[in-house]
C-alpha cells in the first residue's frame, strides 16, 4: 500500500488481436499488491484482466474466488499483506499469490477447509503448488486457456430410450449449459415418476463449477423421486475425482452408457 492508501498495481494487457509474442514467453498478466483492505479490490482487478486474457467467464469466477481465497489467507494467516500476479504461458493462466512472510509464519499454518482456502484451490484450478522458504510462502494456481473447440457450450440432448433415457453433453459444462441442463432434467423429472437417466459426459470439452453444480443439482432432483437413479458416464479419471471431492452428494458413474444400463433395476 502506498501512502495514501493505494495499492501498487503494474496492468499488462495480454497478447490478443493481431499481437504476436515468441512461444514460451510468459507475458505478466497483472502484478498487484494486497493487504486486508484490498481484497475486495482485487477480485474486481482479477475478473477483468483474466476474461480480457481469453478465459471464458464461468470459469474466470473460478480463478476469481481461488485467488482471493489464497489473498485471504495471506492476510489473515500471513503476514497481513501479499501480492498476487497472473501470467499467460502456454496455454495457461499461472496464478501467484505471495506472501513475504515474518518469522513463525508459513504455509503450514494456512487451513484446510472444505469449501475454503487451500481446499479451494487445490480442487477449483488445474493444477495448484504451495511452498514456504526463506522468502516467504508462494502459492500457484494453473487455469488452462481453453482452445477455440473447446470453448463451445454443450447444448443437451435427450434420447429417450425403452429402459431409461439418456442425456448427451457435447461441449462445454460451463454456466451456458447448466441451465439447459437443468431444464431437461427437470421435464424428466415432473414426467417420470421413476426416471432412470445416464448423462453422458464422454464429449465435454471443458467445465467450469457452475457446471459442476448443475451435475450435482441434477443428481439431488433424481434421488428426490421415489425410484429415481441417475448414473454418469464417459467421465475422465480425473475430473471424477474433483467431481467426488466437490459434490455434496455421491454420484454412480461408468465408462459408457452401455455399461450403465446393467445398474437400473427391471420395470
């Protein structure tokens, strides 16, 4: 913070448009510093530069709240002060919170809580590193830039089969699709009285938590009914094992909608 009040903050705007740069060469998204203050502040700095570098919108709310939760931290379990910096790489958006540190304080002493912080981050980003040293604590988070095949949202489509029904996503799970989602889920849902439904995750390109939520809120409108199962399928191992950390409810899941169809009891 400056005398005033301020923070010091260096803006790099990315390469976008007709502007070239050599492969591998990081370029300095944002540089700002941050005390208890700022916090708030830095969300709204954050939202913008990151969209502005190509990262669709659900899942810049995603980076968003992962850096301002390690901020958080920073302050409340740091030194009180930080800086946090963005940089485009390959592909990537390597998020950096910094705290300088004092003497007693490092990222041992940062919590593990579900839904928080350290928690937060490990499951919401790409990729996420935490280290303390005589310098302080640094805490990375990758996001990846998706390409221009990926960024497409998914549009649902319902496929009505004899024994249950199946609902293909191919695109993006993003904050696009999950409303569709929810709507076809919910026309099964009041028309079913014992909906058997496999949603079909094998062609999604990209997500974002917002369509996350809309998995999870479909699987709590399913197991509300009275013989309802909802299985998914075609699910990466490792967005299944975020997909398990991040939910509140247990999901059944297969390889392929096949596989799952052996799961539903007889009509």
């Amino acid at each position: 913070m400056s005398d005033d009040g301020t923070s010091h903050a260096t803006h790099v705007a990315s390469c976008s448009g007709g502007e070239r740069r050599d492969a591998g060469t990081p370029v300095l998204i944002l540089d700002q510093s941050f005390d208890r203050g700022s916090l708030y502040p830095l969300r709204e700095t954050l939202e913008a530069h990151v969209v502005h570098a190509g990262l669709p919108h659900g899942r810049s709310m995603d980076l968003v709240l992962t850096v301002h939760e390690l901020a958080t931290n920073a302050v409340f379990h740091g030194s009180g002060t930080g800086r946090a910096r963005i940089r485009q790489l390959d592909g990537v958006l390597r998020c950096e919170v910094a705290d300088p540190g004092t003497s007693g304080h490092d990222a041992a002493e940062w919590p593990v809580r579900h839904g928080h912080g350290l928690w937060l981050a490990h499951y919401l980003s790409d990729r996420f590193t935490i280290g303390s040293g005589p310098d302080g604590t640094l805490a990375t988070a990758d996001f990846t830039l998706p390409g221009p095949a990926s960024r497409r949202s998914a549009t649902p489509r319902l496929r009505r089969l004899e024994s249950h029904t199946v609902l293909e996503l191919d695109g993006a799970l993003d904050e696009q699709a999950a409303p569709q989602i929810g709507a076809a889920v919910g026309e099964l849902v009041s028309g079913t009285p014992a909906p058997r439904l496999v949603i079909d995750l094998s062609a999604v390109t990209y997500w974002d938590s917002t369509g996350i939520t809309a998995l999870i809120v479909a699987q709590q409108r399913v197991s509300e009914t009275a013989a309802g199962m909802l299985v998914l399928t075609g699910l990466a191992a490792e967005f299944a094992d975020r997909l398990d950390a991040l939910s509140p409810v247990p999901f059944t899941t297969r390889e392929t909608p096949a596989a799952a169809v052996h799961l539903f009891p007889p009509s």
